[in-house]
C-alpha cells in the first residue's frame, strides 16, 4: 500500500471526542465550591462565601439531577441541563416580541394586533409604504372600488333588524357586536368594560353560555343570553331546564334576545367541566349551582332529542321570554343535521329569528387540541352552506344570520356579509381591545393583562372606565373603515354586498370574483326536486325532522 494511501480501517475506529464533557458545569460548581470553601478557611469570608453558598446550591442542584430519574436531559447534563427548560419557558414571548413576521398568525398576526389596539386607543391608522400582504399570493382577497365611489354615511346606520312574524319584540341590532365569552372565562372587570364599551357604542354583548352575571347588568349594556347544554341561570337543582327561572332572567329589558348555543367554534360537540375549587361563591350565584362542586357543561341539550322538539323549545323561550328573538348558535358539523332542522322549521312552522354561525377557527376558550385543529367546519364554507340551504328552501327572507370566527378587520366583516350574513360578531378582537397581548395563557387564571383570569389581583391591572372606552372605539372606528371600504365600492350599507364585489386570487395568474368561486342556490332549489348540487341535494336526501340521525331519513 502507497504511502499516502489511507487505509479504511481509519474511518472505523471512534473519533476523539473533543467536545466539552456534559459534566463540566457540575464540576465546575463542585471546583467553585471548593475554591469558595478554602477562601473562608484562609480568611477571606467576604469573598468566599457567597462563592460557596452560590456554588455549593448549583452542586447540590446538580446532585439532585444525577439521581433523579424523570428528565434524561439532567441526568446527562446536570446543571446546565435546566438552561433548556428556561429557554422554553420563554421561548412563546421571544418569538411573539421578537422573532415573530408581522403578517405571521398565530392565531392573529401582529399586524392584526396593532390595528385593534390602534382603533381601541383612537388612533390613526394609516400604515406608510403599501400593503405587507403578498397580492400576487393565492389566497389573497380584497373589494372591487368603484370609478364612482358613494359619500360615506354614518356607520351609526349600519343596522339589522332581528326577529320575524312570530317574535312581538324584534331587536335592532349593530352589524358588528362582541360575541359569546362568559363570566369565569373572563374576568369581572373584562364583563364590565365590554359591557360599558357596548352600552356606549350601541351594540350588544353575548353573555356566553356562563349566563348573565352581576357584571353584565351593571353598566346596562344590551345583552343577548346565551342558554347553552347546562342552562346556567334557568336550571334546576338536576341541571335541566327550569321554564320558570328561565322567564324570571329573561324578562330583564336589558335581555335583547336568546341564543341557544348547540355547539361553539373552539370545541363543537364537546361538553366542559368548571372544577369546583373553581367555582366560586359569584360564579356559583351567577349559574345557579352549587358553591365548589364540579360544573359540568353536558356535550348536548337535554331540553331537545330531535329537530321537531328544537322548534318547540324555540318556541317555547319566544313565549317565556315574552316575544323577544330566539336563535340558536353552532359551528357547523355534519350538513344533514343543519338541514333536518330546516325541515322541521318547514313542518312545524316554527322558525327560529336568527342564526350564528361559529367557525372551527374561532375560540376564546382552551380546547382538546384535536377539537381545536380538526373538529367542525370553518366559518366561512359553515356560513354559505346555512345560507344556500334558507335561500333553498325560501326561509331566507324571515331568518337573520350572524357570523363569528376570526372578526378584527373591517374586511372581514365585509367578506362575511358578501357571503350571506347578515351582522358579525368578534370575540378575541374585543380581547385585544381590552390590552389582551395574546400570551396564550387564557386556560392558566395567569392572564397578564387581567383579561382571562379570576385572580383579583391580576384582574386589578384592568382598569374598568379606560378599557371601555377602547371597546367604544374599537367598534366605531372598525365601522367607520367599513363606511370606507363600502363608499369606495359605490356602496352605502352592509346590506348591499354581494359576492360579486369581492374577489380571491385562486392561482398565480386567476382571480375570481366570490359569486363564482362558491356555489349559490336559487330560491326555493331544494324544494323543487331537481337540485343541481350535488352535495346539497344528497344531504338534503339524508335530512329528517324527526331525527339527527341520517339513518332515520
């Protein structure tokens, strides 16, 4: 063999490992510590002691890692091991602060953020250089302007009517209100300023399925309670629904309508537990159950089995609430049940006067992180599919219908009323406007911002009269950019979007306008037997007002 040659066994012996021994911060502190030791003994306390006390706790630290047996990490690098878990202690504001791209959502981007913030503190809000968004990009949408665009008018006019022939009281109501988070979730300082914010701006406020609060009535803000699975504030001592308490609350000229929740965005046909250290003497008061014992949020309505019952339980709360709109609320799930309830509207004749639809992408509230990503339709394909389906079968004119998902931007409620709603609601864009700083600690009662926790001294930082005022100006000012946005497009009022103002770009060189991205139906298609959709009419086909079940169509 050549000189040079090198042979291959070379490759097969074990490199020198030449990098520092995972134990050299341990030995280090054990040196230190020995070092701080001998400096007392010679005389010098004042220097060697607090090298050994510093020193002698990181050894014993490192001691500790040795023996335990959970982490691997310490057991291999004691000491400087716990450097990792600091990193991720703090990794989620390093990125959020520092790392995170403007346009980045998670779920709300930065730029989201900024805005609300700047609206809620009155503050212009022009941005400088042209748009951050890749306009090039699928996916990027945005509203036809006109070559003569309409005088903006008073977004104080944007407003919808609810309630049909068979309400007595119908409710005026903005086009854009704070969506359902309840008390326990929220804060009580968090209730009394949305609730403020909302009396001053002349929107209403949902109570979320926590019900109505003390909170809630204090400023005297228009409400829409929501009664959901537990019927928290209209229960019995078994949970179930108590007609009586139910009339008791509902009588308040505070409560503007009912919402029945079926079902929330965050975790649809997932019920909850409130553990009982948790369930405090206010929160007890508030839902009607036992101070410190487990409240259990049951995954469905005892009050109802089947469509047929539902219409009579809407009808049921019209009448004990003394003729105020009733509606119900769902994310959508499985399409056939949406329309089992239309044909029982259609075969008992009771119809309700509204309803929301939530999206898989909303949720102000910790979810099972499988319920969070993967379970329930988004807002948007949940909103057109009710749409389609009331217009299929001539109910559209006598139900209003409301959208809640991912709200912040005039924009997006632009793009939901283009699609058939005919209001919005936001949830986490009123916690932002209430100095939520997303820090994704809602489930944790560590809120930093007193938002989402019981913590009274956390929630003391929520400084009542001044976050009302920036829910007043978050609402107003969002609703003067949507006057722009409509005068810009020839427009005046909401109610004159169509999908065909707006557009999305579907591929690099594609852009489509909304009326012929998605499918709309013709009035009274379903009914006529010859639907040409074939995802409509198969799941009307499935449908049955007697059941939930397919099976039973």
């Amino acid at each position: 063999m050549p000189r040079w040659t090198l042979s291959s066994q070379a490759f097969d012996r074990p490199a020198m490992d030449i990098r520092p021994s995972r134990f050299a911060a341990f030995a280090l502190c054990v040196a230190l510590t020995a070092l701080g030791g001998g400096l007392v003994a010679a005389g010098h306390a004042e220097l060697g002691l607090p090298i050994t006390v510093l020193f002698g706790l990181l050894s014993l630290v490192g001691v500790a890692d040795l023996i335990q047996r959970r982490h691997s990490i310490q057991r291999n690098y004691p000491v400087i091991g716990h450097i990792r878990w600091m990193a991720e202690l703090v990794r989620p504001e390093i990125r959020q602060y520092l790392i995170e791209a403007d346009t980045e959502a998670s779920p709300f981007s930065r730029t989201q953020r900024s805005l609300v913030y700047e609206r809620a503190k009155d503050l212009p809000g022009e941005r400088p250089f042209g748009t951050l968004l890749d306009v090039y990009g699928v996916g990027y949408e945005f509203i036809g302007h006109s070559t003569s665009p309409a005088a903006p008018v008073d977004p104080a006019t944007f407003r919808v009517t609810v309630g049909g022939d068979q309400c007595t009281r119908p409710y005026s109501a903005s086009v854009f209100n704070i969506s359902a988070m309840s008390f326990g979730s929220l804060s009580a300082n968090a209730i009394r300023a949305l609730n403020a914010g909302a009396r001053k701006g002349g929107f209403y406020h949902d109570t979320g399925e926590g019900s109505i609060s003390p909170y809630h009535r204090e400023a005297g803000g228009d409400v829409v309670w929501e009664v959901a699975s537990g019927y928290f504030g209209c229960r019995d001592a078994e949970g179930r629904f108590d007609p009586q308490r139910f009339a008791d609350q509902a009588a308040a000229d505070q409560v503007k309508m009912i919402e029945i929740k079926l079902s929330q965005g965050a975790k649809p046909g997932h019920g909850g537990v409130l553990p009982g250290p948790k369930v405090t003497p206010e929160i007890a008061a508030t839902r009607g159950v036992p101070v410190g014992v487990d409240c259990i949020s049951p995954s469905r309505h005892s009050a109802f089995s089947t469509p047929r019952e539902m219409m009579g339980f809407i009808a049921q709360l019209r009448e004990l609430s003394g003729g105020k709109p009733v509606g119900f609320k769902l994310c959508l799930g499985h399409p056939w049940e949406l329309m089992a309830m239309v044909k029982a509207m259609l075969e008992t004749g009771v119809r309700p006067d509204f309803i929301v639809i939530d999206g898989a992408e909303g949720g102000t509230g910790a979810a099972p992180v499988e319920f969070s990503d993967h379970m329930g339709a988004p807002m948007r394909d949940g909103l057109l599919f009710l749409h389609n389906t009331l217009v299929g079968v001539g109910l559209r004119e006598k139900i209003r219908i409301g959208a809640a998902g991912r709200i912040v931007t005039a924009f997006d409620i632009a793009s939901v009323l283009a699609l058939g709603a005919d209001w919005a609601n936001a949830a986490r864009g009123f916690m932002f406007a209430l100095g939520c700083v997303q820090s994704l600690s809602c489930h944790t009662n560590h809120c930093p911002t007193g938002v989402a926790t019981q913590d009274p001294l956390r929630q003391r930082a929520l400084v009542v009269p001044d976050k009302a005022e920036r829910v007043y100006h978050f609402h107003r000012n969002t609703l003067r950019a949507l006057a722009g946005l409509l005068a810009a497009a020839g427009l005046q009022h909401p109610e004159e979007l169509g999908p065909h103002h707006l557009a999305r770009r579907i591929s690099p060189s594609e852009i489509r306008p909304y009326s012929r991205l998605h499918v709309f139906l013709a009035p009274g298609e379903l009914l006529s037997g010859d639907c040409a959709h074939a995802h409509y009419r198969h799941n009307w086909d499935l449908a049955s007002p007697d059941s939930f079940d397919p099976r039973a169509a």
